[in-house]
C-alpha cells in the first residue's frame, strides 16, 4: 500500500489521496513512513495533526525533521509555503473553515488524508465529517483502507466490540488483560486510580471542559498534573488504559451504549464517544472501573462469562 501510494504522488503534481481504517490499523504510522520516504527523496512536506501535539511529535520533528503543526495553525502555512505533501492525521476532525482553506488551495500541493469516521468526541465532530464527506471525499481518486488491527490485540478488540453493542457476536473464550473493578464511592475510586497512575497504568478521562464550562461528566475526572482527556490521546496508544464509567451509561433499545443526558443536548462531548476514544488507545491491558451503574456492569460480567 505505501509502495502505490508514493508511485500515485510522484505521478500527480497535485491531488487528494486518502487512507482509512479504524483504530489500532496503522493509519497513523503509514503516512509517517511515507512523510520519511518524499522528505528523504528531496521533498518538502508538512503534516498537520489534527488533534493535540504530543511528546511523540517533538521526537518525530527532531529525529526524521518532519514539519509537524496542528491544525489550528496550518492555514498561513499552506498559503504562504509551497509543499510537494501536505498530510492530515485524524482528518476526521478537520473543521469546516479549515476545509474551504485546503480546497481554495488544492492546486498547491498534493494532499494525503489519514482518518477514522468512528472516532468523533462532539457532534460538530459528526456534522463535520457528513461536510467532508460530500465535499472533500468525493474528490478523492485513490482510496486506501487498512481492515488489520496492528495495535489492540485480538482479546481486547472483541470485548470492545461486545461492549459497545449487546448485538455484536464476535466470540473471544478468555479475556484475560480485560479487569472490571465496581465500585459505589468516587472518594474511594480518586484513591485507586491514583495508585493505579503510580504502577504505570493510563488513566484517560473525559474532556470537561470548553469554553471555560464545565462537562457533567466532571465527577468522574481525577485532578493531577499529567492528567489525560480523550482529546489528548488522538492518534495515541499506551500499554495499560483505565477508564471510568459512572451511572449515566445506558444501552439502547438497539444494543448500542450511549450516555443518558435526559434531554440536554448542550453537552459539547459526547461521553460514549470518548469512552470508545480512551479505550481504543490501549495495547495490552484494559482495566474498566464501574461506578454504581448495575446495567453496565452485568453486561461486562455477561461478556467475560
């Protein structure tokens, strides 16, 4: 696939090329090998990450100078500079201003999109992506999907896939790296994820904030220095994730889970897709904290058994 994607950008001068696929498929590592390759050949390329710069990055920029930038900045770099590729990771994101610009400027450059249509956190998010989808995919001629997980084992990937839908049928018989831990006092769950952070387990937590508000889901964070939201680990993964689930997780009629905002539709984060986000970063083990939420936990017991 990286071979007939650089053969297609030595061809066109300029265009649009996407790569997709879902978490863990290596979405993310493809377009930085072929960042390395048209940089190492002699071209100049920028690559736009569309969620927030990481360590990883710094490391990225340092060790194989690669010009990386987020998104919120990449506008007078596309107007002022000239690329021979211009990458968006996690293009799924990209705003709808940010799009005029990219199509205002389509005959600059050669354009690679690396997304996942699943991993939305707001509803913007989803709006965003039916935008893109009518107005920037349809120009797309090459279209490459990755179907293999390289990064969640085939263990976790199952339970996920289980616990977000009671109609999903992939049968896994052991689940080994997957923990529950139930629990009726949040005081009480602060103390274990904090003992939890000190033994080299993530704690990924929901986004709580924009704007200055406060999310409903704020409860459920715990405060420290290096704390992380689900907008933190886009395009991320850590070997041992913990993630919280507090009592407004439901399931719908049709088996999905979803968050119960009775009604409120102001919360600017969707917590179910932020849970989907946290838990779709994890490599080896995944430790799932209940807190006072029956439904959630016998569907779990339901799925180890």
């Amino acid at each position: 696939m990286k071979n007939n994607i650089l053969e297609i950008l030595k061809v066109n001068v300029y265009g649009f090329c996407a790569v997709s696929g879902k978490a863990g498929t290596g979405k993310t590592l493809l377009v930085y090998d072929i960042a390395k390759e048209v940089i190492a050949s002699g071209g100049k390329v920028l690559v736009v990450h569309c969620g927030k710069l990481n360590d990883g990055h710094k490391e990225l920029r340092g060790e194989y100078n690669i010009k990386i930038i987020s998104a919120s900045s990449f506008t007078q770099q596309i107007i002022n500079e000239n690329y021979d590729l211009i990458i968006f990771d996690e293009a799924q994101r990209i705003r709808s201003e940010q799009l005029s610009v990219i199509l205002k400027n389509k005959e600059k450059s050669n354009y690679l999109f690396s997304y996942d249509k699943t991993q939305t956190l707001s509803r913007n998010d989803g709006k965003y992506n039916g935008q893109i989808a009518g107005e920037l995919y349809l120009r797309i001629k090459n279209h490459f999907e990755l179907s293999e997980n390289i990064r969640t084992n085939k263990e976790i990937s199952s339970f996920i896939k289980r616990f977000i839908n009671k109609k999903e049928n992939t049968s896994q018989r052991k689940y080994k790296n997957i923990t529950i831990q139930n629990f009726e006092d949040m005081d009480v769950v602060r103390g274990y994820v904090n003992n939890l952070k000190n033994n080299d387990w993530t704690y990924i937590s929901y986004t709580n904030k924009i704007h200055g508000e406060r999310g409903l889901y704020e409860k459920y964070n715990i405060i420290s220095d290096d704390l992380k939201n689900a907008h933190d680990v886009i395009g991320q993964e850590f070997d041992r994730v913990v993630v919280i689930i507090g009592e407004k997780f439901v399931y719908k009629e049709t088996g999905e889970l979803t968050y119960n905002i009775h009604g409120d539709t102001s919360l600017p984060y969707m917590p179910h897709k932020m849970l989907f986000q946290a838990m779709t970063r994890v490599r080896k083990e995944l430790k799932i904290i209940i807190v006072n939420n029956p439904e959630v936990l016998e569907r779990c017991i339901e799925i180890l058994n």
